[in-house]
C-alpha cells in the first residue's frame, strides 16, 4: 500500500497555479492514466488551458467552479468534473480562506488510433 | 463538462458496504480504467477484498484506514492509495458520525500481456 497526499508533493507554478506532477513519485508503476495535484490559492483563478487530453479532475479539498466557453459548473470537494479533448477551461477558488486543491487524471484518447477521439 | 458526484448516485450494497458502479454513467466515454463510489457507514468496515485489478483509492470524504495483512495506513480526505493486484485490504470508517466516501479507480495491469504484474 503506498499513500500519496498533495500536502507533502513537491509543487512548480504553472498555469497560474501550484502544480505536482505525479511523475515525481518514484514506486508508482505503471498507471493508465498522468496526473497532477493542482492547487488553486483563495480567490484564485488558473490560466484558460486546452489540451488533447481527456481530463478526470477530483476536488479533493474546497469547492471548485470551472469554466468552460461561458458555462460555469460548481463542484464540491469529492466531485469529479470530466472534460473532452480540446475544452477550454479555467479553475476558480471562490473562497476567499481555503485553498482548492484538485487530483486531475489525464489520457490521450485512443478509441481509433493515437489521436484524439471525435468525442 | 460533465460533473458526477457520490451523494446522488445509486448504491447498491456489496462487501458490506455501499457501491456505486460508475457503469451508471452513460454519457462517460472510454474510460482508461473501471471507477465505483465506495460508501462506508460511521463505524463501519469493508469485507475483505482481494482481486486481480491494480486499485487507485482517491478518499473524497472523511477519513479512512486501509488495512492489508496487519499494516494499517490512515488516509485523509484527498488522500490517494494505491493497492497492488492481489493485495488483500479491508476499508475502516473510524468515525463515530461522518460516513467515509472513497472513489475507487481500478483496472487490469497489462504490462507484458493480458495478466497481472508481478509488482
């Protein structure tokens, strides 16, 4: 059984925000998946992103309100938000005490090749 | 962006405790690994459970304790744990009031074919 907790990763700024890539632990082995911790300051918003990947995003401590083109969907920490290949989206924290912090699980799609699916 | 959330998915119980298969989920896609909500009453326990599947545990409320031949780890809300396949572990909800909500992420290690790792 190996534990992992965003308190204790080692955090870069990226995006506007405090990122841990997963790549840093060592005894992962192989997952299916890349992943990343994102912590998001109170009051604090990410950079607009897009990328190929699929996203699975879990809020595991605040509340997290993502934009994407206008919508804005709130999700509650233990929410999951999942986004499609080449969504924009941008990560608000609203409070203005807690930090948001987010476990976000990312693929490339592979239903009909390598590249991104239609879908 | 589609949101999911364990308080309005439908459980059924299986290992002594409450599952949510994310199989409910139609509109989800291809996912690169199976997902359910487990749900563990205040005070309560999970049967033992052992299986083929690499198992990655995200905790989305409470706090809880994995236990796998005699070692016990405690992890918080936000925390993750990642089971080896074939790793007997039983789930503990040591809180006399809060249930424990964890989001059980899991899927058959395909390394060198079709079967389970060796680690």
């Amino acid at each position: 059984m190996r534990r992992y907790v965003s308190d204790t990763a080692e955090l870069t700024e990226e995006y506007g925000i405090h990122i841990g890539r997963w790549s840093q632990y060592r005894d992962l082995g192989r997952l299916p998946f890349d992943a990343m911790w994102c912590v998001i300051p109170p009051g604090g918003s990410s950079s607009e992103d897009i990328h190929p990947e699929v996203e699975f995003a879990v809020v595991t401590r605040g509340r997290a309100v993502y934009e994407s083109d206008g919508t804005k969907v709130e999700v509650p920490t233990g929410g999951v938000i999942l986004l499609d290949p080449e969504q924009r989206h941008t990560i608000h924290n609203l409070s203005a005490e807690e930090p948001l912090t987010i476990l976000s699980i990312y693929w490339l799609p592979t239903d009909s090749g390598d590249g991104p699916a239609d879908a």
